[in-house]
C-alpha cells in the first residue's frame, strides 16, 4: 500500500476530487429541484447535518450551507483518492468508465450503510443523486488519469525524478 500511495498523483487527485465535487453540486443543484421538486440547497443541509446533527435539516443559514459545502469537498477528496488508487494507471477509458461504477457503489455505500448511522439520510435518496454519483466517479477518474504523470511515456527527464 505504501508504494502504490507513493505513486499516486497527489495533485491529479486535488485536481479531480475539486472538479468532480463541483460537478456533482451543479448537477445537484440543477436537476434535483426539477425531477424531486425539492429546494436545490437540501443536499448541501444533508451534508452539513452529518457534522451539525439533523437538527439542521429544517433550518436555513449561510453557515449551515457553507458547512454543507465544506463537508462534501471533504468527501469528494477522500472519494477522488479511492478512485485514483483504483484506475492509476489505467488509462483515461478505464479511470472514466472505471470511475462512473465506482461512483455508482459510493451511491450504494453512501446510501444504505450511512444510514445506519444517520437513518434520516435516507430521506435524499433519488435518480438525481444516484446520477450525480455516476457523473462524479467518471469525472473524478478521467480528470485523475489526465493529470496522472506516472501514466506518460518514460524520458530520460522523468526518468530522473522517479
């Protein structure tokens, strides 16, 4: 494990998980109000429940929406690095395909195990989400494998510095 996290792209991954997330809140943020006729900013509420308490999910604030924001950055990271260490080195089809089916059991992991500690986060559970998840896990791969530089042609200048 060392080795592979030694040769990760720490930057392709800073860069992939920023957009992927950003992708993610902007699907969110355009498709759930009209497919689940919800407010726009109740996924970014959820999020931030899941440090405030659910206590937050019928309240409005800027603090609680910038809490929202931070956390799902914070989860598009962590989930843009599990994504890295399982397309690097694969190619951009791979970490793009690779990637949407990843997202796609984030949505399953996310969905019904974070339930059993947060049993109201079932309550978003919809097509726009499992959507944005499969949108985020393709992007997160493909941007990962565009930024990778392990996966260009060994020269005698990256030779060096591996």
């Amino acid at each position: 494990m060392n080795s592979i996290l030694r040769h990760v792209t720490w930057r392709a991954v800073l860069i992939s998980g920023l957009v992927a997330g950003t992708l993610f809140l902007l699907a969110d943020l355009v498709f759930a109000p009209i497919v689940t006729n919800v407010s726009a900013a109740l996924t970014l509420r959820y999020f931030a429940a899941l440090v405030l308490g659910s206590k937050v999910l019928t309240q409005t604030g800027t603090s609680i929406l910038i809490t929202g924001i931070i956390v799902h950055y914070v989860l598009s990271l962590v989930f843009a690095l599990v994504i890295a260490l399982v397309v690097h080195r694969w190619g951009l089809l791979v970490g793009i395909i690779g990637g949407a089916i990843l997202g796609v059991a984030f949505y399953g992991i996310n969905l019904y195990t974070v339930t059993l500690l947060f049993p109201w986060f079932f309550a978003i559970n919809s097509t726009v989400i499992l959507l944005c998840h499969a949108i985020f896990g393709a992007v997160a791969g493909g941007v990962y494998e565009m930024f990778d530089h392990y996966d260009m042609p060994i020269t005698t200048t990256t030779a060096r510095s591996i």
